[in-house]
C-alpha cells in the first residue's frame, strides 16, 4: 500500500487576508506567534529578511523589526482550514485522513487504478490544489498560494516523518524510501522529546538505528508509545485512521490580518471568498438561492447576515452585487477579525434558456431585479400578490413571495378595475353604466358583505367602480385604466 502525505507548514500565516499584499514595498515582517510558549512559529519573507528565526521569543523578534505584525497561533483555525482542503481534495482522491492541525495524507494504491500511475496521479493532486483559493494569501507564497512539503510510503506515518522532514520525494520504489527514512535523524521521528532524550542517551541518532533494534528490546527499556510508534513506521502494526467524509455543505473561513471596523471594507475580502463559492458550486453543477455571513466580531457575538437571491445563482459576480447592496445596512457592533461563508442548501444549476430573436438579451431578469430590490430594502419590504378565492374585493389578494405562481380562481373573469383601493364614500355625481352585480358573501368568518356593485363614470371622465350596500349608503372602491 502506497501513501501520501502533505504538510502544509504556513497555513495560518498563507490563509491570513492582507489587503496591502498587492502593494509593492508595503508588505510588512508578519510572524505567527505561539503565545503559551512565547515563541514564533510561522514567518514571511519579509520578517525572515529581518532576522528573525522559527523559535525565537517575541522580545527579540520585535527587536529585529519596528514595524512587525504578530498574529496569535490558533491551530484551531489551521485545522478548520485544513478540513477545507480535504473538502477540495475529495474530488480528485477517495480515502483522506487528517492530521490535524498542518497535514493529511491520502492512499495512492486504489486511485492509481483511475489515474494510471503515480506522476499522473500527483499532478491532478497539484493542479485541483493550486486551484484553492479558500483565502487571500501574502505575497511570498507559492503560486498554490500554500507552502506544501510531501512524501509517499508504504506506511502513514512513514511518509507523514518524510514529509514533515521536507523529503518532498514522490516514488514507489521502497527502497528508495527506506535508505530516506533511515537517514533522518531521530529528533524527526515524530516522537516524543522525552523518547528523543532517551534514546540519543544509548547512541540512537537515526530513524535507522532505532530501526535495528528488535522489538522485544525496545519493549523491556520502553513504553508501550514508543513500541506502537516504531511498529507503525515500519508497518508491523496497523495504524488506525479515521477517513474524512465531506458535509454537502459549503462552509469556509477567512481569517483578517488587519482588524475592520467598515462594512464597505468587508466586501473586499468577502470577494474572495465568493470565488471559492462560485469554484465549488460550478464544479459540482450546483446553484444556491441563500447564503450566510458571519462576521466574527472582538469581544462581541456574531453577527449574521443573510445575502439571498430570487433565483438560484453560482456566479461570484453576481453574489458581490447582492452582498455590496445587504452590507450596507448592516451595523456592526465591534471591529470583525475573521468571518465565515456558508451555504446549507443547494440545487441543480438550469441555465435560462433565451431565445436570440426574442428583444430580451441585456435585460434584467425578473428574479435578478428580485434579488437585487430584496438586497437593497430588505426581503420583508419586497413581496408578491396572490390571487385568492374570495369574492369579497378587499380580501381577493394577499401578500406572497415575489413572483409566486398562482391559479386564478374561476369568477375573476368577471369585469374589475385595474386600481383598487380601500372602500371611501362617494361625494360626487356619477353616471351608472353597468350593474348592478350582487356579492353577497362572509357569513362564515363573521365579516359578512352584502353590496350591489356599478361600473359608473364621473363628470371627469373617469371609470369607476362603486357599490351600495344595505344602508343604501354609496361609496368608491376602484377605478378602470
């Protein structure tokens, strides 16, 4: 059995967005920093130009640069981003385990049936992965946008000790990854500082001295760790895995380098995520009607914002319009350090059929001006009306989603006026040219009606519609285009 294992060593410091990453000579030293320890994990170009070094304490760090920036590690969030490049993996690859926060490896053996062989395989591997664009990255990553090391092996975590190492080797031949396992020194092992300690103290100093001993003597000297560690590496011992199964959900995160306090500012790095949206919906032949912001806010809750559309849509264009037009009614609270994109419900995309003779290309569709009145006064103030079947005037319509199909009820062919309004005493002369037509109806709700209506004209022409009920009292209630 064949693996493979990525290493993605930056992740938190390549998925920050940087607004200024694009202006040249304005990228500023940026460090991750592992505040428990006090110590940097993660840095850029620029801070490593600097000085500064992986390890160092944030005293000296800052020494070597006045205007560093330091992010706090949260391997929380590199584990929410690793889950999103299995997500994007699982389209070109089956059996994915994540080993959280910074890795995840693949078994090769099984996908080498469809790809063909190993090269092949790699490089549809690379290409779906340099086409993630979960997040803006600083400028001095890779084209990817990800630093990655890798490796293959026979065993899991033989090739998670290669990769970690910065072998990036890609072989089947077992040989090969034997004589480079062997050669690592033992502190890449993976284990413990404890076991490190220990065994450098009996002359252990590769991976292959360690390999020599028998097992039955490390197991006398030894804890049962260093045992199950020893027997994975050289696959003695199955090494149990619990394989990703992706959500039908879409669901990514941005983390902001800079804090931001203006929500025409949002708009920005939420374009980048309404890439990926559009990337992973095109893919799979899906649209979404509906979807979720949240913005993560300092020391306050959430805030959640809905961007909905009146017809489905996959088009990242099409989204920033809407989302341009809902944030700018949206009130924060609290500067937003990161937020988080979701989408829970989805459809088959049916692409709108027109026909080329028929005078509506560049026309807005009428879902699309939907959306876009919804986006800009909100989806309670933009409604739809229904035909219902109630002969009473007042209450033949009512309020429905916007362009909600509807079955006309069978005495609407009957002559109405084409305004409408609340029923208000008639105080002019009129003429009566039509009727009278009796309603009579309502007993059942206790809003019974029971008027003799006219289609009359007044001395200014107009056609309108009047009734009389039982008082004999007379009053307006429509009027005819």
């Amino acid at each position: 059995m064949l693996w493979l294992y990525l290493h993605f060593p930056r992740l938190q410091l390549e998925t920050l967005y940087q607004p200024e990453r694009q202006e040249e000579g304005r990228l500023p030293a940026i460090v991750v920093l592992d505040a428990q320890h006090n110590r940097v994990v993660q840095i850029n170009q620029v801070a490593s130009a600097a000085g500064i070094q992986l390890g160092m304490g944030l005293g000296t760090a800052a020494s070597l640069s006045q205007e560093l920036q330091v992010v706090e590690y949260q391997p929380q969030r590199e584990a929410a981003k690793l889950q999103e490049i299995a997500h994007w993996l699982y389209d070109v690859t089956a059996d994915i385990s994540l080993f959280p926060p910074q890795g995840l490896v693949m078994r090769v053996t099984p996908m080498l049936r469809l790809y063909g062989d190993l090269p092949r395989y790699w490089q549809a591997v690379q290409q779906h992965l340099g086409r993630w664009r979960g997040a803006s990255c600083v400028s001095d990553a890779p084209v990817s946008g990800l630093s990655l090391q890798f490796a293959t092996a026979s065993t899991p975590l033989a090739a998670r000790v290669l990769a970690r190492s910065g072998a990036n080797m890609l072989t089947d031949q077992q040989e090969l990854i034997h004589a480079q396992l062997r050669g690592l020194a033992i502190r890449q092992s993976d284990l413990s500082t404890k076991d490190v300690e220990r065994l450098s103290r009996i002359g252990v100093l590769t991976i292959g001295d360690l390999l020599k001993l028998p097992l039955a003597d490390l197991a006398r000297r030894f804890d049962i760790g260093l045992i199950n560690h020893v027997g994975r590496l050289t696959g003695q011992f199955r090494h149990p895995l619990d394989f990703y199964l992706p959500q039908s959900r879409f669901r990514q995160s941005l983390e902001l380098l800079y804090e931001i306090d203006n929500t025409g500012v949002l708009q920005h790095p939420l374009s980048h995520l309404l890439d990926q949206l559009e990337a992973y919906l095109r893919q799979r032949g899906w649209m979404t009607e509906r979807l979720e912001l949240l913005l993560h806010q300092r020391d306050r809750e959430d805030k959640k914002v809905s961007i909905a559309s009146a017809r489905g849509e996959y088009q990242a264009s099409v989204w920033r319009s809407l989302a341009a037009l809902t944030l700018q009614h949206v009130s924060l609270d609290a500067p937003v350090h990161s937020m988080t994109l979701c989408v829970e419900q989805v459809s088959s995309y049916q692409a709108e059929k027109l026909d080329l003779l028929d005078g509506r290309q560049g026309c807005v569709a009428a879902e699309q001006l939907v959306s876009l009145l919804q986006a800009r006064l909100g989806e309670a103030r933009v409604q739809g009306i229904t035909l219902v079947d109630d002969h009473r005037p007042e209450r033949a319509n009512q309020r429905s989603k916007p362009l909600t199909p509807a079955q006309a009820p069978a005495h609407l062919n009957r002559l109405r006026p084409s305004l409408m309004f609340e029923p208000r005493a008639l105080r002019e002369k009129v003429e009566l040219l039509h009727g009278p037509e009796r309603i009579v109806t309502g007993w059942w709700d206790q809003q019974t009606v029971k008027r003799d209506y006219y289609v009359a004209r007044n001395q200014a022409g107009q056609w309108l519609w009047v009734f009389r009920n039982e008082q004999r009292e007379w009053f307006v209630q429509g009027m005819f285009s």
